[in-house]
C-alpha cells in the first residue's frame, strides 16, 4: 500500500515511531476483515434497511453503482483519484458524499475518504470524514476511532492520540482490533511516564487477546513496564 506523506520534524517521528505501526501495513494484513465491513453496510445495513434501500430507494442503488470505480482506484493506492476523478467520467468519492446524502453509500464514502486524506497525509481532512462517518456493525467503530488516532499521532497530537486509541478500544471486542489499540494504549501511556497504565493495557493483551500478534510478544512490553 503506499506510503503516507510524513512530517519533516525528525523529532517528532522519532517521538512517535514505536508508538504506531503504519496505518497502511495494518489496513494491508487485515484488509478482508475492515472491508468486508464496509461492503456489508453499502450493500446490506441490516434486514429492512437493506431491501428498503437496495430495492426501493434508487438513489442508493445509482450511488453503489457509481461508487466502484473510486473504490477501484482506492484498491490500487490512488487515493488522490479515488477522492476526485476515478476516471471513465465515475465520481470520486467527494462527489458520492455530496450527491448522494443520506444514503448508505455516501456514509461508507465518508470513511473511504477519511481513509484516502490519512494516506496522503492531510491530516485534519481525514479526522472531519472520520468523524462525519456513521460506523455500525462489531469492526467499522473500532477502526473509525482508531484511524482518527492515527491521524492525531501523526499530527503529533499524542493527548488525542491515545484518547482515541482508548475509545477504540471500548468501541467492541475484537480479537485482531482491540489487542492492536490497546498495544497502542499502553505505547502511548508507556512514552508519558504513565507505567502502571502501561502495563494494565499489556497485561489486557495477555489475559484477553493471547492468541493476537500483539499477544505473541506482550512479556517483554510487560517486563520493560514493570522495572
């Protein structure tokens, strides 16, 4: 997946380096699982929703149909076309949020185009999509709250940065997505000084999330805490 735009102040990466892995490695290893999401509120949004909007409402049905080939472009890491001319004269994912308000589509658009600014690295553009996304279902409000912590650490904003890693925590119960922010929970608590909360989002990992990647190594992150 291509490589976000990076601040030039080498002090601030080097300050936020262990704390986030890369947005894009993380989206790239559980792409099937945030995306799999995502097709399911487009397409479905839940029993009557879906036939009430798939089958009744056209605009939802035009707004799918014309949303794919921005989806195409978001796939192959070009999230500048993506967000304004996927090509074949298809609407971007901008113009699907402002012609097609209030459909499911335009909702999912909000969180494609949160997901594309974070990627080009405008960082203020992808928290106000984050935020104007509607997430449902058990994985999309976990990663909306996650992805705007992103933003904020690469902002340098490490304060909102872990106040949204902590909501995306208690935003479900995920085996891949919770012990991934609650590393991130205790990484951030770890860079303050703040050990014992630290080590309470590491021993989390441990008791809850086992079997996680983060649950693999989380000893020596509860070693290193407990000195």
């Amino acid at each position: 997946m291509a490589k976000r735009k990076t601040s030039a102040n080498d002090e601030t990466l080097v300050d936020i380096v262990e704390v986030k892995e890369s947005a894009e490695s993380f989206v790239e290893r559980n792409q099937q699982l945030i995306f799999g999401g995502l097709v399911a509120l487009v397409l479905l949004v839940g029993g009557y929703f879906a036939y009430k909007y798939l089958f009744q409402e056209p605009k939802q049905k035009e707004a799918v149909e014309q949303m794919y080939k921005a989806q195409e472009q978001f796939e192959r890491d070009s999230f500048r076309l993506a967000l304004t001319n996927p090509g074949s004269g298809f609407p971007g994912f901008l113009d699907i949020i402002d012609q097609y308000s209030g459909t499911p589509a335009a909702n999912a658009a909000e969180y494609y185009a949160g997901i594309c600014y974070l990627q080009l690295g405008e960082y203020d553009a992808a928290i106000a999509h984050l935020n104007d996304f509607s997430a449902t279902d058990e994985v999309l409000p976990i990663t909306k709250m996650g992805a705007i912590g992103d933003a904020y650490a690469e902002k340098g904003d490490l304060g909102q940065a872990l106040s949204y890693y902590k909501k995306a925590v208690s935003a479900g119960d995920n085996d891949i997505l919770t012990a991934y922010y609650l590393k991130k929970v205790g990484m951030l608590n770890e860079k303050n000084g703040e050990f014992g909360a630290a080590k309470d989002a590491y021993e989390q990992i441990r008791k809850d999330y086992p079997n996680s990647n983060e649950g693999r190594d989380i000893e020596k992150y509860i070693a290193r805490v407990s000195k």
